[in-house]
C-alpha cells in the first residue's frame, strides 16, 4: 500500500491526542471495545461503525452465541496492529471506526427481534456510517440485509462463508438461523445471480440460483483461485459479505453451535479474504462465535481477526478513492 494509510513514525504511548493507532497499552488492559476504539453509542458519526448482535433465540443447537459480540471485543485486545498482517499497515490511519455497542432487544419477544435489529441498523446507516457486525447467530444477517437495501435501494450480492445453505424452509415468520437465506431471497433482498455460498459441507433443500463452493472444491482450489471465483460470481454489483464461523474446521473454531468437520482452515480463510478488497463492499459480519464451547479463545480469536482483515480491506479502498461509504 501507499504512502496514506502508513503508520506515522510517533510514539503512540507518549501522544495524548492520537487517536488511531492500537498499541498505546497493554493487551491485557484497558476497555475492551473492539479493537480498541472508542465507544460511542449512536456511532459517533464514525464512517465505520462495529456493533454486537447477542442473539442465540434461533439456533438450532448448542446456544451460547449471545456471549459472541463479547468474546470477539475482549480477544480483539490481543490484536495488536500496528500495522496489520499480512497487510502491512494500520487501518485507522485511514478510517475512522468507532464501536457503538450491543444492538437492544426483548429477548422474551422473539418476534419483534428483527425489526428491532433493521430499526437499530436502520439509523445508523441514515448516519452514513459502514457497518461491521458482531454475532450473535447467523439470523442476524437478515434484518442486516433489509436495513443495507432499504438504503441502497436495491439488492445486494451475497457472499456467505459457512458450513450451511441456510435455505430450509420459512413461511415469512420464522426467527430461525437456518432458514433466513430462504427469506432473503423471496424478499428479494439478494441479487442470488452474483451470490455465492463457501465451505458448504452439508445438504440443504434449495439452492434459489446462488452458486455453491463446497469446503473440498474451496481447499482444492486454494485461497487465490477461489477469491479469483468469488469475484467472477459477483462481479461488479454492490456487495455483502457475511462469515459464519462455522464455515471454519471445528479444529479452529471449536466455540460454535452446529459444527462440521471438513472446514476451511483459519489461514485459507484470511488468504482468500484479503484478496476480496476488488469487491463493492457494503457489509460486514461475523456471526455464530460461543464462547461457552471455546477453547483458549480461539474461536473468538479467529472472529476478530476475520473482522479486523475486513476493517483492512475497507482501509485499502478508501485509499484508492473507493470506499468505505456506501
């Protein structure tokens, strides 16, 4: 990268009124936003906002993700920077990221969680903020999705990193992590010519039309050729990229609520992320992180470094005059 986005040759500790930057304190101390950056409630008229989504009232089996946005902030502390690997610079040279918190719902009215979410969603996008979402179970991308076309004013191109379709069946009623694709799609909130599905390693009964990269086809593709695969399949058209942490080897992300063997392993997962920076990037989450069955925090761990790649590639683009903003 270019001169701009650089870390700048300043003793970060010594500086009080430097704002970017992470390594100013131990990893073990301080607050424990994401990354570091300071909190602020409504976004702080950040261009990029990071907020959390407890939610495991959809899950299928093992709950525990409501304790997801959590685990990702406190292992983020670890996360050094400055400058990211392999990127090679720091990100909030560039970008000014706050994290506004967790997103507020009556858990005991599972019902109106989704609007709650694409309501909450809803006002920080009409701030104009980029937003990076921390789960919580993969349902969450759903209300997401209805919020980022609402002001898009159109659909988006979906390119899902799991283990599973999504697609089982949903009347339009249903607040479940396994059926939300299926309602994306009949609500027309994806654009399923320029989707694509990575690591599938289970059955589901629908594909509507988006293309599917299996976790044996992905590994025997490697990581360059398989982002050469995604950015053909979505080509041009506005983009949302979603990460189910399952989409990784239980090996590496053990802290899950449906895992399934075979997956990608966290470094193919990095490599073929960082070269997705060509994309239209206009959304970002990770989702279904349980601390509850992690280990050492290595499944958060790998949900923050998937979120801080992302957070890089944005910094990448801004410098070349092309983003974060939507």
């Amino acid at each position: 990268m270019s001169d701009p986005i650089l870390p700048r040759p300043v003793d970060r500790a010594l500086d009080p009124g430097f704002r970017h930057g992470q390594s100013m304190e131990p990893n073990y101390s301080g607050a424990a936003s994401f990354l570091r950056r300071r909190y602020a409630r409504d976004g702080g008229g950040a261009e990029v906002v990071v907020w959390g989504i407890p939610l495991d009232v959809t899950v299928s089996n093992r709950p525990g993700t409501r304790f997801g946005p959590r685990g990702i902030r406190a292992a983020s502390t670890i996360l050094d920077g400055d400058p990211f690997f392999p990127f090679g610079f720091d990100p909030f040279e560039a970008l000014d990221v706050a994290d506004a918190g967790d997103c507020v719902f009556d858990y005991g009215l599972p019902a109106g969680i989704p609007d709650a979410i694409t309501q909450q969603a809803r006002a920080h996008y009409a701030r104009g903020s980029h937003m990076v979402t921390l789960g919580g179970d993969h349902f969450l991308t759903y209300p997401m999705l209805r919020a980022l076309t609402e002001r898009l004013g159109g659909p988006v191109a979906l390119v899902q990193f799991d283990a599973h379709q999504d697609t089982w069946d949903d009347d339009g009623n249903r607040v479940d992590h396994g059926t939300m694709i299926t309602r994306a799609v009949k609500d027309g909130l994806i654009r399923v010519d320029r989707s694509v599905q990575v690591g599938i390693r289970t059955h589901a009964p629908e594909t509507y039309g988006i293309e599917i990269i299996d976790a044996l086809t992905a590994g025997e593709m490697g990581p360059f050729t398989l982002a050469e695969r995604i950015a053909a399949r979505v080509g041009d058209a506005p983009c949302y990229l979603t990460f189910d942490i399952d989409a990784l080897d239980p090996a590496y992300a053990p802290g899950t609520g449906t895992p399934v063997c075979g997956g990608l392993t966290t470094r193919e997962a990095i490599s073929c992320l960082r070269r997705l920076g060509g994309l239209d990037l206009k959304g970002f989450d990770v989702v279904e992180v349980s601390p509850p069955y992690d280990h050492a925090e290595i499944t958060a761990l790998a949900g923050a470094t998937l979120a801080s790649a992302y957070l890089c590639l944005l910094a990448e683009r801004k410098a070349r005059g092309l983003g974060p903003a939507l």
